[in-house]
C-alpha cells in the first residue's frame, strides 16, 4: 500500500470517527458513540498495523476533545479509542483467565479515571448519581462491566464480519 493510500484511509477513519463523536451531543448516546468510534480503527488495525491505528487514534482524540461533547472525549481517549488496537495483544495470552482479568482491569481502571476527570476535573455534572446515593459509582461500574463483556464479544464478532464480507472489498478500494 503507497504511503499516500495510507495517509487516505487514516484521514477517512479518523474523519468518521469524529462525525461519530459528535453525535454524542445527544442524549444517551454519551458512552455509546466512542465505542463506536473505536471499532472504526480496527480497520486501520488490520490495513495498516499498530503504528498508523495509535496515529489515528491520538488525532481522533485530540480533535474530538476540543470541538465534542466532553464526557464522550474523554471516554474515547481514557479506553474506547485504543482497546481495539491493544485488543489483539491481549488476545495472544495463552491463559484464558489471564486475558479476561486483564482485560477487565484494563477497563476499571480507564472507566474509573474517565469518571474522576469528568467528575472532579471537568465538574461534568453525572445525573444518574443522585439516584444511587453514595454507591452511584459502583452501580455504574458494575454495569459497565457487564457492558464491557458484551462489547468485548461484540467487538470480535466485528472484526470477523469485517474479514468474512468486507476486507476484500477494501482491499481492492485502496490499491
């Protein structure tokens, strides 16, 4: 692939990624558009490697930072942006039980720094917290990662169908 196709597809991914991130100005959508966003660079990923997708990535979260909703912002760059390109390397962890504990605290632990910092730093006011009195963050936590396991399965699945039905058709997109 010619370093001016790459230039291409980075800049078309990370174009997405943004148009995906600023829909997260409406409502509910908040934690599920940087999910998505992220999943766009598996196709970076697979096309480019590791390198180009952690460019993508890092420009797709400086932008989206400054010109998206916040809480979405930080979301993306705290996990949803680079556990689609770290995925494949946990992946390779012979040990089952292993890969899913890393995994999961990978996800705590970038969840739990995004509420911090929306919370404390960008005093982005959490509705739902008041429902749940002082164990708000746990009952979010909790089912972010019952979420997370879902998005993890989700998330192979896609990049199945993206070799199974449209890797050929890409491939032959960007010769």
């Amino acid at each position: 692939m010619k370093n001016s196709t790459k230039v291409a597809l980075g800049g078309i991914i990370a174009a997405l990624s943004i148009v995906v991130m600023l829909m997260a100005y409406f409502p509910y959508l908040t934690y599920a558009l940087p999910a998505i966003a992220g999943c766009l660079l598996v196709i970076i990923v697979v096309e480019m490697g590791v390198k180009s997708a952690f460019a993508v990535f890092l420009a797709v979260g400086i932008l989206s930072f400054f010109i998206c909703e916040k809480e979405a912002s930080v979301l993306y760059l705290l996990f949803f942006g680079y556990y689609p390109i770290i995925k494949s390397y946990l992946e390779r962890i012979k040990s089952r039980v292993a890969e899913w504990v890393l995994k999961f605290l990978i996800f705590n632990v970038g969840f739990s720094l995004a509420f911090v910092i929306t919370t404390s730093v960008l005093l982005i006011d959490v509705d739902m917290m008041g429902d749940f009195g002082k164990y708000g963050f746990l009952v979010l936590l909790g089912l972010g990662n019952v979420v997370f396991g879902i998005y993890d399965v989700a998330v192979t699945r896609l990049i199945s169908v993206y070799f199974a039905s449209f890797r050929n058709k890409i491939k032959k997109l960007i010769k």
